[in-house]
C-alpha cells in the first residue's frame, strides 16, 4: 500500500470509530451551553466527563481482566482527598496533586489488589467491596478531613501557577483532554503485548500459565493502572465540586460506576464512555419529571443488561458497522 493510501485508510478508521465522534460532541458542549443555561450545562458536563474517565477506568479491568471490583470507588475518593491534604500544605498546583493522587492510588491498589487478586469470581467482588468500605470507614473517622460532613475547598487548583480552572470552561476543556488522554493510552494498552497478554489470560488463564504467562502480575499492573486513572478523575472531581466527603468512595458510588460500564459494554473502551453520559443524562432527565426516577431507571437499565448484548457499544456497532480497512 502506497504511503498516499495508507494516510486515507488510517483517517477512514479514524472517521469510522464512535469514539472520535463521542469526544468530538463533548468538545462542543460550551459552545452549545452558550445558547442555554451555560452555568447549569457545563456543571453538569464537566461532571459526566469526569465520571467517564472514572468508568473508563473500571472499564479497563472488567473487560480486559474480568475483575469486577465494587470497590473502585475508592480511589476515586483517594484522588479527591489528595487535593484537601496537599492543598492544606500550601500545595495548590495540580501538576503536583494528580502525581500525589496517583501515587496513593497506585500503592493502595498494589497492596489491596495482592490479596484480592488471591481469590476469583465472587468472593473477589466481595474482597474488593471489604476493602472498599474500610477506606470509606478510614476517612469518616478522620475529624480533621471533616469526617462524614467532609470538607469545602476554599479555591479549586491551580494550573502552572495560574488560577485558569477557576474557569469553568477551562475546567472543562481540561477534563475533557485527561479524558481523551485517558482513552488512547488505554487502548495503546489494550493493543500491546501487555493487553494481548491480559486477554488471553482472561479467555483462559490455565493456557496462559502452561506458556509461562504468570496472570497474578499481569492483573495486579492492570489493578494499578485502572486505580491510577480513577485517582486522577478524584482530582478533578474534588475541583469540579469544590467539596470533598467519603460519600464520594461508597460502595453505591462503586455500584454506578459499574453500572455505566456494563450499560455502555464492558471491555470496548470508548463504550464505558457513552455508559457513562447515558446514565448522567438519563438521571438528571428522570430527576426533572419525578423524585422516584429509579423506579423507572432500574428496570430500563436490566433490560440493557439482558438484551442489549454488548450494551449500547454493542447496539451501534451492530447498527453502524465500521468499514474494514486493510491496513497492517
């Protein structure tokens, strides 16, 4: 293939791929807020970017390792107090926070995971969920953080020592690049021998030992790697909402975050995505209407799960399949 067509087929899978046109949505949503209730509308977009990019997270370890963790909630609330305690040290500046957030998240998660990961199926869910709720219990005891009230940050982080995410477009724009960073890093993962390795391991991992692939390490990385990411969504998060409390690490919240995956299709990335803003929206859609919104949101969300067969990645794959393009 000439180089010439080589360059057309690589933008022809670029056009084709949903999540090009998912992040090209979100990148004008300001644009469009301008036309409505701009507060209202980018509060809650940058809230569902975030939320994606948590998702995005468990994504990678439910569809690529099959572990289900209702516990990942946790480093979610690990990122957001890393920006109460550094912030009341004098350190503001959120190119030193998200490193700090990742750091914890990356330890607690390697030394969570190196038990959890001892045990299979259900009781690892359960596992995970034990050590979800003894996080959560930690930081409700911590009176200085606030305990179970939490805490008000008294300004969000700033940003090469600028204080531009006091903007809430450029809070925006920001989550949206961690996002898009977030994806392509993840599916760079996915595409390596790392990832070809952790899917074998997940379709058969007595195989996978019988050629020397040791699953315990490969998934305890991908532990460490999902938990960095959603450490990094805590961050943002805490500067989106401005208040931090242990309601952020509950196992519900765990729930959710499951529930985005599953609904947007486990293990296609870009799917945990649309799983997320789906849920976002129809929540706050719901919310409008009637106080008992779930009564409507649980049913609709089992029928997904038991007929939209790879969620609604699934459904637009299938609607909408992508061209097959021979490049090597």
């Amino acid at each position: 293939m000439s180089p010439a067509a080589r360059e057309v087929a690589v933008a022809t899978r670029i056009w084709a791929r949903p999540a090009f046109w998912i992040l090209l949505a979100l990148a004008a949503v300001p644009l469009a807020a301008k036309l409505g209730a701009e507060a209202y509308i980018l509060s809650l977009a940058t809230r569902a970017v975030i939320f994606s990019i948590a998702a995005l997270s468990l994504d990678f370890i439910v569809g690529q390792g099959s572990l289900v963790s209702l516990g990942h909630a946790a480093f979610l609330g690990i990122g957001a107090y890393a920006v109460v305690i550094l912030s009341g040290l004098g350190h503001d500046e959120i190119a030193v926070q998200i490193p700090a957030a990742i750091a914890a998240a990356v330890l607690v998660a390697l030394a969570t995971s190196a038990i959890s990961l001892r045990a299979s199926g259900v009781y690892y869910i359960m596992s995970t969920l034990a050590f979800g709720q003894m996080l959560y219990f930690f930081f409700v005891s911590l009176s200085a953080l606030g305990g179970d009230d939490g805490v008000t940050l008294d300004a969000r982080s700033r940003l090469f020592g600028t204080s531009a995410l006091n903007n809430d477009v450029a809070l925006y724009y920001f989550a949206l690049m961690i996002l898009l960073g977030g994806y392509l890093l993840l599916r760079r993962i996915v595409g390596s021998r790392f990832g070809r390795v952790l899917g074998a391991i997940r379709q058969n991992s007595l195989r996978a030992r019988a050629i020397v692939f040791r699953p315990f390490g490969y998934k305890l990385v991908a532990c460490a790697i999902s938990a960095a990411l959603c450490a990094t969504a805590g961050v943002l998060l805490a500067n989106q909402s401005e208040f931090v409390s242990p309601a952020f690490m509950t196992w519900q919240r765990s729930g959710e975050l499951l529930v985005m995956v599953i609904l947007g299709g486990a293990g296609s990335l870009w799917g945990a995505i649309l799983g997320a803003l789906a849920l976002l929206m129809m929540e706050e859609f719901l919310s409008r209407f009637t106080e008992q919104g779930n009564l409507i949101l649980g049913p609709a969300l089992v029928l997904v799960a038991l007929m939209g067969r790879g969620g609604l990645a699934g459904g637009i794959d299938r609607l909408f399949p992508s061209p097959a393009v021979g490049v090597p």
